[in-house]
C-alpha cells in the first residue's frame, strides 16, 4: 500500500515539474507575442506592410501555444 501512494506521488511530483517546466515555456511564447506586436506597430510606421501579416500571424500562433502552455500548468497544479 505505501509503495502504491509513494509511486503515484512521484508521478505527481514529474507531472508538476513537467508543468512548471511548460508554464515557464509559455510565458516565454506569450512575451515573443508581445514583443511581435509590438514590432509589427514599428514596422507599420516605417511603412514595411508586406511583413505586416506574418508578424500578426506569429504573434497569434505564440500567444495561443502561451495560453494553451499556462492553461496546462494551473490544469495541473489543480490535481
């Protein structure tokens, strides 16, 4: 019975590192989404449109892994 609980514990201890691990990975993912949002207002200023939509779609595909990434962590800690 005790090696049963101390074998389920240390599978809730990697999951949570793993989750801890991927939160910090989302948070970097959410900050490149600022930072290309940001870049993306510059570079409309400078009149460079034709790499306007890429910068928006990275932008969106880093923020939505960011959010799916941190959305897992807190799925996680909840267990």
């Amino acid at each position: 019975m005790y090696e049963a609980a101390s074998e389920a514990s240390g599978v809730l201890l990697w999951l949570r590192l793993a989750g801890f691990i991927l939160c910090g990975i989302g948070g970097l993912a959410l900050i490149i989404a600022v930072a290309s949002f940001f870049t993306m207002r510059d570079v409309r200023r400078e009149g460079d449109l034709e790499s306007v939509s890429s910068l928006r779609r990275n932008g969106i595909i880093f923020g939505f892994v960011g959010f799916l990434l941190v959305g897992f962590f807190f799925v996680v800690m909840m267990i």
